[in-house]
C-alpha cells in the first residue's frame, strides 16, 4: 500500500510539473522549461523506482 501512494503522489507532482513546464513553453521561458524538465526527469525515475519495488 505504501509504495502505490509513493507512485501516486509522484504521478500527481509528475502531473503538476507537465503543467507548468507546457505553460513555461507557451510564455517562451526556456530557463523554466529546462529546470522543470530536469524535475520531471527526476519524478520519472522515482515512479521508475517506485513500481521496481
């Protein structure tokens, strides 16, 4: 049970990201694109981890 609410807490802010990141593109703000993609990358190897378990 732990470990599906791991995965579904880091879907939600995977969601939130996409979110901003898409927003980001639309104002042309590439420094905020780029951290935000390195944030997405990092929550996808979490929700990578989180379902190995």
């Amino acid at each position: 049970v732990d470990q599906l609410n791991i995965v579904s807490t880091t879907s939600s802010l995977l969601s939130e990201i996409l979110d901003r990141e898409f927003e980001a593109l639309e104002a042309k703000n590439f420094e905020d694109v780029e951290e935000l993609q390195n944030a997405k990358f990092s929550l996808m190897q979490d929700l990578q981890s989180g379902w190995d378990l």
